[in-house]
C-alpha cells in the first residue's frame, strides 16, 4: 500500500511541475512587440532557446521561442546563425506583466545595413500578418537553397515592396 500511495505521489508531482511548465499562455499574451536593437546573446538550448536584445536606448529584452532548441536545431538553425553584434529586429507576443521578455515570432537579421537584404526567421507557429507572410513565401528566396525551416533571404526591392503594401503593420522589421 505504501508503494502504491508513493508512486502516486510521484506520479501527481511529476504531472503537476509539466502542467506548471506548458502554461506559457499564463505569461506571454500581451500586446506583439516589434524590438529593434542589437543581438546581443543567442542560444538554442532546452528546453527553449533564448535571444537577447539590446536597444539603442539600452533597453534589454529577451526573446524566448515556443519550441526547445532542439526543435530549431532540427529545423536546420545553429548558434552560428546567430551572431553577437549583429543589427536584429525581433517580434514577439510580449509578457503580460510588462517585463521586457516575449515569445518570438520572428527574427529578421539585417546585413552591413538596415536597408540592405535581410534573413528573416518565422519562428511562431502563428504570424502576425497571414498576408505579408504569403507575399514573403511567395516571393522571398529560401536560405540555404531550403535547408533551414521557413527562412528566408529578403532581398531590398521585395522590403520596399512590403513597406510600402503594408506600411508600419506588416510587423517584420
């Protein structure tokens, strides 16, 4: 009887450090963000990976992703990818205390400039805009000739496109 009554309660701990763990929607929810800044920390680790973001007006934010590192690795990323220094614009849905920390929809990483091409990562399983997303999986190129999961290298012409059909909305960078 004691064995049976210490398995259960194992069993019940067990379910209820899970249950404590999965309920993201009891942080994150707030308003989507767009942060703009430089990456100043990256790491696909378990069980998510994180991103650090400083502004130019030294505001740090932190960028959590929904799935592990694991599932980032799979879908072709690396820490590589991800270089500290780098100009970087994230979206994410914020915390819904205030704190400066979000789930990540989207990571875009500029080049030598902000109005250069740009790689962009579409990290959510739900986007903010359906129809940007279509127009950049339409006409974006794949990186990596397709090996990483929905990245994409977008060139200047098809930001000035975006920009200017969507304007300040359409949430990417």
């Amino acid at each position: 009887m004691i064995r049976i009554l210490t398995l259960l309660a194992i069993g019940f701990s067990m379910a209820t450090q899970a249950a404590a763990h999965h309920a993201a929607h009891a942080f994150f929810g707030g308003p989507e963000v767009l942060v703009k800044g430089t990456l100043t920390g990256a790491r696909l680790i378990n069980p998510h990976a994180y991103f650090r973001v400083t502004m130019d007006d030294g505001t740090d934010w932190v960028f959590e992703s929904a799935g592990s590192g694991t599932m980032l690795r799979n879908d072709g990323l690396t820490d590589g990818d991800f270089v500290s220094g780098q100009r970087v614009a994230m979206t994410g849905e914020s915390n819904r205390d205030g704190r400066k920390n979000a789930r990540i929809i989207t990571i875009a990483l500029y080049g030598e400039s902000e109005h250069d091409d740009l790689t962009l990562f579409i990290i959510g399983a739900t986007l903010p805009n359906a129809a940007w997303a279509q127009r950049i999986d339409s006409a974006a190129a794949r990186c990596n000739e397709g090996t990483i999961a929905r990245c994409y290298t977008v060139g200047r012409d098809l930001r000035v496109q975006v920009e200017e059909g969507f304007g300040d909305d359409h949430g990417l960078w």
